[in-house]
C-alpha cells in the first residue's frame, strides 16, 4: 500500500509559485497598536493579516488571516 500525505492545493501566482516558495515574500500588516509595538518597543506582534507577493510577476498570491499562520509569523 502507498501511503503518501494528501498535498496541500494552494493557490499560485502566474509563474507557478505558491505562497511555502522561497521567492515569494511576505508582507505583514499591522493594527496601528501592533505597529508601534514593533516601532518602538522592537518586541513583535502579530500581524492583522499577511499578503504573499511574488516578486517577478507582482501577483498578490494569497492573503492569509488564519490565526495559527499569523501566530507562527511573530
């Protein structure tokens, strides 16, 4: 019997890429209390939500707001 783990169907950018490739960066937005945490007290916070851009073709690949995500981003 072949047991293989059921693979994850994210959603791609036009060059291919999902939001686990390395090119793709993410952006992290804040509530205005998280930003002036991470501004001035330098302790992180954890983001309102995260947009994963591609940079070689600028589509916006996913928009994350699950909130293990955003914890494990912090």
């Amino acid at each position: 019997m072949d047991e293989t783990k059921p693979v994850r169907d994210l959603p791609r950018c036009r060059c291919g890429f999902t939001r686990e490739h390395s090119i793709v960066h993410p952006e992290p937005h804040y509530s205005l209390p998280g930003t002036l945490l991470v501004l001035f007290a330098g302790r992180g916070a954890r983001p309102k939500s995260i947009d994963y851009r591609c940079p070689r073709c600028g589509t916006l690949v996913e928009t994350v707001t699950d909130r293990e995500v955003l914890q494990a981003f912090c």
